[in-house]
C-alpha cells in the first residue's frame, strides 16, 4: 500500500464525511423541494407528521456507497468510520422512534 494510501485508512477520514452526507442529502432534499418554507417550520411539520424518521433513514444511504468504495479500495479503517457513523444515525433513529410512540 503506497503512502497515500495509507493516509486515507484511518478512522476519522471514514467518519466525519459519513456523518456529513446525511445531513448534505437532507439540505439538498429540503432546499430542493420545501425551499420556501423555513427550515424550523419544515422540521416541525416532519415530525409531526412521522416523516422526520423515514426521512432520516433515506439520507443515510449515501454512507453505503462511501462504505462500498472504501471496501472495495481495502481501507478498511475508513470503511469502519463510515459504519461508525452510521450506527449513530441508527441510534437516533430508534430513540426518535422511541420518543414518537410515546
């Protein structure tokens, strides 16, 4: 494995961009859209209408793609960041859940 390489195949270069793309996909997808609505009022009417969540799980799927290539390219330290950040998205979703349904 070259130097370069080996640069890319840490924690941190998997994790922060998989915890960034969700919420870059969820802006693009708000600004797309529901551009003229505020941004709090948009958050508002999402959970109030239990789509917050849905939506949530639909902005992580770009972090498959990243996980894919860094696996693929065998930086596997990357690629556990990205899965890293991941379970974190997942983790809020399930207290989300948790909370919604009281």
């Amino acid at each position: 494995m070259n130097n370069s390489a080996s640069n890319i195949n840490h924690l941190k270069y998997g994790f922060w961009p998989g915890l960034i793309f969700p919420l870059i996909m969820f802006l693009i997808m708000y600004l797309v859209r529901y551009h003229e609505v505020g941004i709090l009022e948009y958050l508002s009417n999402l959970w109030r209408f239990q789509i917050l969540i849905k939506l949530m799980t639909l902005c992580v799927l770009p972090n498959l793609l990243l996980f894919l290539v860094f696996f693929k390219k065998k930086y596997d330290m990357a690629a556990r960041g990205v899965l890293m950040a991941t379970f974190i998205y997942a983790f809020f979703v399930i207290i989300s859940v948790a909370i919604q349904s009281l």
